[in-house]
C-alpha cells in the first residue's frame, strides 16, 4: 500500500512519520539503520543528478556530509529541490523517498561532532575501517554539512 504524506514546516519533519502505519515505520528504521540514501539535487540546466551519500538520521533532519566543491553543494547553495532516497527492499518493496528542503550548515562537520559523533561513529564503524579513517579526518576533508527537512514522503 503506497502512502504519502506532507508537512509545511521543517520543525515538523518527524510528523511526517504515521506510527500506526507499517510502510512508515519502516522508513523510520530504515534512517536509522541504512548506510546509504541516494541524494537528487537539480543541475543549473534543470537536469535531476543522483549520487550515492553517507547520511544520518538527527532530530527530524538528514545529515550528509560533503566536500564544499561538489555539484550537490552548489546546487544546494543555488535553492535547488532535494529528494532523498532510500536502497528499497526485496524486489522493489520498502520503498523510502523524502522530498523537502536542505541548506548548508553555516557549521562545519567537525562543529557537529559533539552532537553526531556516537550516532555516526557507530553507523559507520566498518565503512570508516575499510578506508582505514577514524571520523576526525572524514569530517575535515567532508566539511560541508548538508542539512535536509523532509516535507514529503513516500512509502510502500
């Protein structure tokens, strides 16, 4: 059963989330647990362009840390529209997609470490292992902080 539901105001991201509806608690669990989302920002000729991102659940917002030169960064300095996406589940279920709003923190990553640093320490244990990086260096070179607000989502 595909749902879809909508919020006005950033602040009210996590009413977004129906607990009484099973598709929707799964997207919950699924921002907490997934390693990765797909981030689509609009190109400056209106072309959609998808990548691949490490994100964190926080407080009713994704988290997703950036180099400052990159094509999501700018377009997000530009106002450009945000979906994010998440990795469905067997053959197409589980489907997670977030439209909102995001903007670049005026704090760098390494600001946000005594606020994130357990969270993403601990999602992101064996990724930071496999490139032999403790999450000091990944924040520094990773210093833009995109900060998305789901306004809309869509789940089945």
């Amino acid at each position: 059963m595909s749902t879809e539901t909508s919020s006005t105001s950033g602040a009210a991201a996590s009413a977004l989330f129906d607990q009484a509806n099973p598709a929707h608690v799964k997207a919950l669990e699924k921002l907490d647990s997934e390693i990765i989302a797909w981030i689509t920002t609009v190109r400056s000729d209106g072309a959609p362009r998808s990548v691949p991102v490490w994100f964190l659940w926080h407080e009713g917002t994704v988290l997703v840390m950036s180099e400052p030169t990159t094509a999501k960064v700018q377009a997000i300095r530009r106002g450009s529209a945000v979906q994010l996406h998440l990795e469905t589940g067997p053959f197409g279920s589980e489907v997670v997609i977030l439209s909102g709003s995001a903007e670049i923190s005026e704090t760098d990553a390494t600001g946000w470490l005594p606020l994130i640093r357990d969270a993403y320490s601990t999602k992101y244990a064996e990724a930071m292992a496999d490139y032999g990086m403790d999450i000091e260096p990944i924040m520094a070179q990773f210093s833009s902080v995109i900060v998305f607000t789901p306004e809309k989502l869509s789940a089945w």
